[in-house]
C-alpha cells in the first residue's frame, strides 16, 4: 500500500511539474512572439541593436540553468542533441531534453532508495540510470519511426519528381510540388529545402543539409546524383527514375532478409528471456534457493557474471542476424 501511495504521489509530482512547465515555455514564447510582432525590441541603432541581441541570448541560456550549460558544454552534447531532436522532428531545446533526464534520474533513484533494503540502497543507481534514460530512448525512438516513414515515401516522391521534370517544370519547382503533394515527414524535409535554397541559399548547400537531417543512405544517393548531374550533365529524370528503382529492389532485398533471419531474431529473444523467467519463478516458488545469488557475495559475483555473459551472447546474436543491405 506504501508502494502505491508513494509512486501515485511521484506520477502527480512529475505530471504536476510538466504542466507548469509547459505552460511557463509556451508563455515565454507567446510574449516574446509579441513583442516582436509588436516593434517591442526593434532598436533605434545598430551598435544598441547588437547589445540588444547579445543580452536576449545570454537571458535565453540564462534560464537553461547553469548546471545544464555546463554538462552540454563539458561533453559537448548541444550539437549533438540538437542533430538528434531535429532528425525525431521534435521542437525541444536540447536543455529540455536534459532536464528531463535529469528528474527522471532523481525520481528513479529516490524510488529505489525507498523500496530496496538497507544494504542495498547503493543499488538504487541502477533504477534511477534506467529511468533517465527514458527521454533519450524515446527521442530515438521517434527518430526511427520517422526515418521509416520517409524511407517508405522517399522512392514515390522520386518518381513523382522526375514526373515533374518530364512535363517541363525545373528541379526546384518540382521539390515546391512535392512538399503540397506528400504528406509528413517527407513534406516538411523538402519545403525546407525548398525555402532554403528560395531565400539565397545555393542548391548544392541546401541539399546536403538535407541529407545531413535525414541519415538515409537513400537520400546521400539522391543528393549525389542531383549534385554530380549539375556538374556534369545529362538526363536527370532518368536518373532519378533509376535510383527509385533501385530502392524498391533494396526494399525488397530487405524484406526477404528479415524473413530469412526471422527465425535468428526469435531464438536470440527467446534465450534471452528464458533466464529471467527462470530467475522469476524460482523467486516466487523456492526463494531460499534463490537468494544466495542476493545475500552471498559470491553469489553477487556469479549472478553480475550472468548477466554480463548473457548481454555479450545476445550481442553476438544480434549481430549475427542483423545484415546491412
């Protein structure tokens, strides 16, 4: 029952703080949207207007909080969380996704320190490790969905593309086209480019920000094609109806793979799971025989040497079962 009451009163803790949150970022951004709209910060002289800008970025990192800063700063994470947020099609800052980290951290830690024993409680890293790396699993979780779906449209918009072209429209019309034709996470990446390279942005340098945002293999071929096609010449239609083709074949390859290794990935999972199921049962029929792997310290040694041998053998099988096409 004290379990209960203890982790109801951590969920009402954290949703109660995502909304203050929440509404506290959507106001600061609604009144600086107004103030801009409005001529609020518009200076009267450049050198004022360059103070200006100066003293609005350092009350931005200013609210990041110090502790964020200097954690991006130590191991260089803002570029990479940045890249990282913008390939899920997230509008997080990276401070966001770090301080989110960082209270699920607190809130798994302090739950294992309440809940383990005594002897124990230095354990409860482990749970608190687990649950603060939720947001990270889950921004890379987005980043893969979205990657599949527009690996999925990709091959389409190609042809739709090289379509385009055929009826007498230039290569930048057709990516406008495209964008009001298809629907996201491949609109948005080629309206970008579009606007990009619409207001002054050279073709060359906003397609290979788009092969930068989106790390498909499929694309980098895209880009090299459309790049070395403005070099050297030639029928650029053709090509892009080619390298669709060439996708779909890649598709298929792959989807005949995965069968192939679908029986690898089942038995990888199931002598995975047969361990811990094991160690479940035997907790709830023979506890005695169980808890020497807790309350010996030898025991201790043999049951972090299992888990390590079991997480090198599920390596190896995945590894094994996983083929690059």
């Amino acid at each position: 029952m004290n379990f209960l009451l203890i982790a109801l009163g951590i969920w009402v803790c954290i949703v109660g703080a995502w909304w203050v949150l929440t509404n506290a970022f959507k106001s600061a951004d609604s009144g600086k949207l107004r103030d801009r709209l409005m001529g609020a910060n518009r200076p009267s002289r450049p050198k004022k207007g360059a103070k200006r800008q100066a003293s609005l970025l350092a009350e931005e990192d200013k609210t990041t909080g110090r502790l964020v800063l200097r954690i991006m700063e130590r191991f260089q994470l803002q570029d990479r969380l940045a890249t990282l947020l913008e390939q899920a099609g997230l509008k997080w800052k990276p401070a966001r996704l770090i301080h989110m980290c960082l209270a699920l951290f607190l809130c798994g830690f302090a739950l294992g320190w309440l809940m383990l024993p005594v002897r124990y409680q230095a354990l409860a890293i482990l749970p608190g490790l687990a649950t603060g790396c939720l947001p990270i699993l889950f921004v890379v979780m987005k980043k893969n969905s979205r990657l599949r779906k527009f690996e999925e449209q990709f091959p389409e918009s190609l042809e739709f593309v090289a379509r385009s072209m055929r009826a007498g429209h230039a290569f930048s019309v057709s990516l406008e086209m495209l964008s009001r034709e298809f629907q996201e996470p491949l609109a948005g990446e080629f309206r970008r480019a579009f606007e990009e390279h619409n207001l002054g942005l050279p073709l060359d340098t906003a397609l290979q920000k788009l092969a930068q945002r989106v790390p498909s293999l499929d694309v980098h071929f895209f880009v090299s094609a459309v790049l070395l096609q403005k070099r050297t010449g030639g029928n650029l239609a053709e090509i892009l109806d080619k390298l669709a083709y060439v996708i779909r074949e890649r598709f298929k390859l792959r989807g005949k793979i995965r069968a192939i290794s679908a029986h690898g990935r089942m038995s990888g999972m199931a002598l995975s799971s047969i361990p811990v199921c094991v160690a479940a049962i035997m907790f709830v029929v023979n506890p005695d025989y169980v808890t020497f792997f807790v309350r010996e310290e030898v025991g201790n040694y043999m049951a972090i040497a299992g888990v390590v041998l079991q997480l090198i053998g599920y390596g190896i099988i995945k590894k094994i079962v996983t083929i690059e096409v």
